[in-house]
C-alpha cells in the first residue's frame, strides 16, 4: 500500500459513511517479494508487511488473503515439500508474530493456477504445519472447482476456515443465477462448517 496512514483513515470513514463492510484485504505480497526458492527473502517480507499492518489499524477487517501466487510459486528444482517447509517457516516465525501483534489473521488461499499449494488439503497441512492461531485457511469456488476438488468436504475443514471467496468457474466472473455452477452445494456446505 502506498499510501498514508491518514489517506487510508480518510478511506475507513468514508467507507463507514457509505454503509460498506470491509471484510477482508487481498494481494497480500507483490510478485518481487518471494517466499519460495533461492531469491527468498523472508524478513524483507515480514518487514514489509509489518509496515502494511501498520496503516491498515485505522480500517476495520483483519483478514489478509495469503494468495499471492508470484511470491510463492516453486522455481528451479525446488521441490513440493520443500516449498511447504520454505512456506512453513516464513508464515510461522516470521509472519505470524507480526499478524498477532496487529491482531491479524492471514488466511491461506490454494490457487489453482499456482505449481503447488493448489488443494484445500495443501492449505490445510500448510495451516496445520504453522499450527498458529493467526494462520488460518481460505476456500475459493473458483479454485476448488478447477481443482476438481468436492466443494461437500468444506466441514472437514471448520476449525481452520476463516473465509471464502467465490466467482463463476467460466471465466471467472460474478455468479449468476443462470451458471452451471452448484453455487447452493458451497453454501450448503459453509453452513455444515459453521
């Protein structure tokens, strides 16, 4: 974020005047700021988000999406599991300090076209390996779907899901009454995991 603190307290209000939740933030790092592989560099990322933090205290939500596929995507030879223990210990010893001062939490998002942390159950080891209450799962429609994974085994995942995002699996768009998609199966199951 490059603005201000006072140019980001100017938006809360007028965010508050127009009767707008804010629920959470996304793009959580830039694409230059990697977490994985050989040009990693964990605690220029957890500087940079402590700066973040910062500025956001002056607007309500405090959920921050973990998508940021660039920043996280295998390079090289750099295998599945060693990418998960890179990313292991960047969201447990470096980021999550920082999230529970700010009182943050950072939710894991898997991303289909990333080359790996693409499943739920990818997000769920990762968020489970970080074992920190201010880490905690997302699930995507979009993302599930084109995994092809059951939008039915949201439930096995309540203790960890924090939050959901949604979006037409053809092309990515707002849902539409008219979709193929089985948008009342996701809802059914957000229920069933409270």
């Amino acid at each position: 974020i490059g603005e201000t603190p006072e140019t980001i307290a100017a938006l809360g209000k007028r965010l508050q005047e127009l009767g707008l939740d804010l629920v959470a933030y996304n793009c959580m790092l830039p694409a230059s700021m990697r977490v994985t592989g050989e040009k990693k560099d964990h605690a220029a990322a957890r500087d940079y988000l402590e700066e973040q933090l910062a500025k956001l205290q002056a607007l309500p939500a405090r959920l921050v999406v973990f998508g940021s596929g660039a920043a996280r995507m295998l390079d090289g030879e750099n295998t599945k599991e060693n990418g998960m223990r890179e990313l292991t210990v960047f969201l447990r010893d470096f980021l999550a300090p920082v999230f529970a001062k700010y009182g943050f939490t950072c939710v894991i998002e898997p991303l289909s076209e990333c080359n790996f942390l693409r499943t739920i159950e990818d997000g769920r080891a990762l968020a489970e390996a970080v074992d920190h209450p201010n880490v905690r799962l997302l699930v995507d429609f979009f993302h599930v779907a084109a995994c092809g994974e059951r939008i039915e085994g949201y439930a096995a995942y309540r203790d960890l899901l924090r939050h959901t995002h949604i979006a037409a699996l053809a092309g990515r768009m707002f849902p539409k009454e008219s979709d193929p998609d089985d948008y009342r199966a996701m809802f059914r199951a957000l229920r069933e995991a409270g």
